[in-house]
C-alpha cells in the first residue's frame, strides 16, 4: 500500500476515534453542566451508563430470569449492544479497534511509548506470554456476571477503567477504579492497548463473536511472501501471516496489517463468496462501524424505545440534588438535604442504626433499587 494510502487510513479511523470520544466527553460534560443548574446551548443525550454496551451483558441474568433491569442499566443499554453485536456479528470487532474511546486513549498514549521506546515498545514480553495474558479476558468477564448476578449490583463499576476515564474528575467514581485506570494508562507507554488484549471483558465477548463473522481478513496466498511484515506491525502481535484468515480472537480490526503489507494487496477483507470489501480505497471500515453501530440505536430513539431513567433536579443552597455523588456518605447527604441522619435513614427505609459513614454506593448491597439515582429521585420527592 501507497504512503499516502496509509496516511489517509490513519487519518480516517483517528477521525472517527476522536470523533466517538468527544461524543460521549459531550454526554458526560453537558450532564454535569445541567447538575449545576447551568442551560447549555445543546441537548444532554442520554447518560454515560445509558451508552454502556457492557451494561447489557451484565444486566442479561437478570432480565431473563426475573424481567428486570439491573440498578443503572436500562432499555438502552440493550440497544447500543445490538449496534455493537450485529457490527461484530457480521464485520468483526470494528467497535473495539474504531470506536470504543477507551482503546483509542490507550493508542494515544502507546505514541508517547513507541517515542521513548522505539523498536522495543509493545516488545518487553514474548509471544507466548502476551497470548496466556489474553486468556485472562475471559476469566474476568466469567467473574463479572457471576458476582453481579449474585450480588444484583454492578459489580464491574468499581473496578471499570472506562467509567473512571470519564468521570474521574465527578468524585463519583470508586478508587479501585481510578487505580486500575492509572495502570493501564501507565502499561500503554509499554505495550499496545494492554486493557484490550489482556483484560477487557466486553473484548473477549466481541472476540469469541468475531468467529462467526463472514468477513475476516485473509490472505491471498500467491501474493504473499511470508515476510512477517504485517504481524510486526500487528499491535496484537498476532501471525497474520502463517495462515489463511485471521481467526485469532484479540484481533480488532484496526487495519495495520493492511498497511505494513510491502507487496501488492497480499490481504484483503473478505467473505469468500460474498465478495471483497474495498477498505483500502474508501475507509469502508469506518464508515461500517459508524453507520452498523449507531443504526439500532437511532431507530430505537426515533420509535421511543431508547428508554433510560431520568432524576430531578432540586436545588439546596449552592448544591443540587443532581450532584449529590455516590462516593458521598448518608450523614453528609442528610446535612446537604438540611434533615437528621434518623430522618434520613427513614426517607430511604434504611435502618436506624445505620452508620452515618455509610456510602451511598453502599446502599445497593443493603436494597437492590437504592442507587445513587434512585436515591436523588426519592430526596427529590420528599423537598418537594
């Protein structure tokens, strides 16, 4: 492929990156405008954990079982993994290696590494290492629902890099998180996307998905000359070359391979019979993952279905009960509500002997429903 061919590759899968991080930045910047009683000129769309694709795994046990949602998941968090589901089901993980802002900061932050470290970034390990590293994807997403379908709490949210990214700055994030956050920032000055290939649960779901989807990207054997080009320049590091397609589940579809290939068109993005996706030419890629991705999502707005929970707004002095955080104890929220920490415990059905240093995130493992939201909902009510 052509530098300048490279060139516009890179360019348009770092739009459509940037682009999907500054949206959901939007999301979570306009809500906390909106909490501080402040009008913004646009719409707030949604919430953060509205747009949680995760959100609908964690919440499937049980929606099946007993037909409800799981505290902080809601109707859309089934549709936006729709979009992701049939985008991986039919043209592979393009949401992990295009869209999801999480592995895009990773990659932003692997350019500061490659800078210091040259041709020994993403090398610190061996092969085989970083492949057993991979498994470990699956135990955490087989932990995650096993803890949050037993607990009926998302679990997951204390220890979510993604969430803390987004919300570090809103005092309402756990510190296990923030903690996780730095070391996986930290490990992408050393290895590519180390969240991604080593850890991330919702990846190895789309990974094990990606197996069944027609278009992968194969190799044509005549052309190829067995270089390994294209698996030195994998941020995967994975044998693109050894075999006919790529099977293996950490690929994500970012198109590098593409780029390293010194012959002409040795790969190519097909289904066999079903053709041959141009991605060199026209970035058929990104407009895939954009346009898959966001379609079950636009078509649930627009017929009312992309349903999530809405808190009202009630002020107390400088504060309102929008910005009462989850990492906020009872007595400090009772003193915000102007109210005794008794008082407090009986406007939520909580305990009378309830320490007054009890978090509010806490509060779910006590009762199912009492969330930070529902818990703004309820104090919202009661000053009215």
């Amino acid at each position: 492929m052509s530098k300048a061919g490279c060139k516009s590759t890179s360019l348009i899968r770092r739009s459509v990156q940037i682009g999907f991080f500054l949206f959901v930045f939007t999301i979570v910047i306009s809500r906390f405008i909106e909490a501080g009683g402040i009008e913004i000129p646009w719409p707030a769309v949604g919430n953060f954990h509205a747009i949680c694709p995760f959100g609908a795994v964690e919440t499937a046990g049980r929606l099946v079982t007993e037909g409800s949602f799981m505290p902080k998941t809601h109707e859309s968090n089934l549709w936006t993994f729709a979009g992701v589901a049939v985008l991986t089901l039919l043209f592979g993980p393009l949401f992990c290696g295009w869209i999801c802002p999480l592995g895009s900061v990773q990659e932003w932050i692997g350019g500061i590494g490659k800078r210091i470290f040259k041709k020994r970034y993403n090398r610190f390990i061996s092969k085989r290492a970083d492949r057993i590293l991979g498994y470990m994807r699956y135990g955490v997403l087989a932990l995650i629902i096993y803890f949050t379908t037993r607990s009926i709490t998302l679990v997951f949210q204390r220890f979510d890099p993604y969430y803390a990214l987004f919300n570090f700055w809103t005092g309402d994030v756990f510190i296990s998180a923030l903690l996780v956050l730095g070391m996986v920032l930290v490990l992408s000055l050393f290895f590519e996307r180390p969240w991604c290939r080593w850890l991330c649960p919702l990846g190895a779901l789309l990974g094990l998905m990606q197996l069944v989807s027609p278009w992968k990207i194969r190799k044509k054997q005549q052309t190829c000359t067995q270089c390994g080009a294209c698996m030195e320049r994998c941020p995967m590091r994975i044998s693109i070359h050894e075999k006919g397609a790529v099977l293996d589940t950490r690929c994500n579809r970012c198109m590098t391979c593409f780029d390293a290939c010194k012959r002409n068109s040795p790969l190519e993005y097909s289904a066999g019979s079903l053709g041959v996706l141009p991605l060199r030419r026209k970035a058929l890629a990104g407009m895939l993952a954009v346009l898959v991705f966001a379609a079950p999502i636009i078509f649930a707005s627009a017929t009312g279905y992309h349903k999530t929970s809405g808190t009202q707004i009630v002020k107390k002095g400088r504060l309102t009960v929008e910005q009462i955080k989850g990492s906020m104890s009872i007595q400090e929220v009772a003193e915000v509500i102007g109210v005794g920490l008794n008082t407090f415990n009986t406007i939520l059905g909580l305990p009378e002997d309830l320490p007054g240093s009890t978090k509010l995130y806490d509060l779910e493992e006590i009762d199912s429903s009492l969330t930070t939201g529902k818990v703004r909902e309820m104090i919202g009510r009661y000053k009215n």
